[in-house]
C-alpha cells in the first residue's frame, strides 16, 4: 500500500474516533437540557391549568389595573420565586 493511502485510512480513522466522542458529548449536552425543559413543561402545564379559570383571570386584570404594570411585573416576579422556592422546601421535606 502506498504511503498515501495508509495516511488517509488513518486520518479517516481519528475523524471517525472524534466523531464519535463529539456524538457522545452532545447527547449528554441534550439530555441535560432534556432534564431541565421537563421541569419547564410541568410548570407550564401547571400555569395553563390554573389560568384557565376565570376567576384567576379576572382577579390578575383587577390587581394589573389596581396597582400598575410596573408593580405588577415585580408582584409577579416575586410571586414566583416564592412559589419556586415553596417547591422545592416541599420537595426537600419529602
């Protein structure tokens, strides 16, 4: 065999050994986004169900028209980080 060729089934081999390490690579990359997008998806779920009442509606236009759309967002943020943190102290206590 030519020298050539031998340099070329080599270089073949090491882009075919890299690959497959970059394949493995990102398909851990992907399931640690896949783990966390779970959590995501729950809590979206859960939104959807509790803002389809009406009453939950109703009472979040009184309280934007109540207290302002600055106040509102930073109600809301802190709102969240509270239901958050809730979460996850349940969560802890099992």
């Amino acid at each position: 065999m030519s020298t050539r060729v031998k340099e070329l089934q080599y270089q073949h081999e090491q882009l075919r050994r890299r690959s497959a390490a970059e394949r493995e690579e990102i398909a851990d990359i992907v399931y640690g986004l896949d783990e966390r997008l779970h959590g995501v998806g729950r809590a979206v779920d859960r939104v959807r169900s509790i803002a389809k009442h009406p009453l939950v509606i109703a009472a979040g236009i009184g309280l934007f028209l109540a207290i302002g759309p600055a106040r509102f967002v930073r109600f809301a943020g802190r709102a969240a980080v509270l239901a958050a943190t809730a979460r996850k102290l349940r969560y802890l206590r099992g």
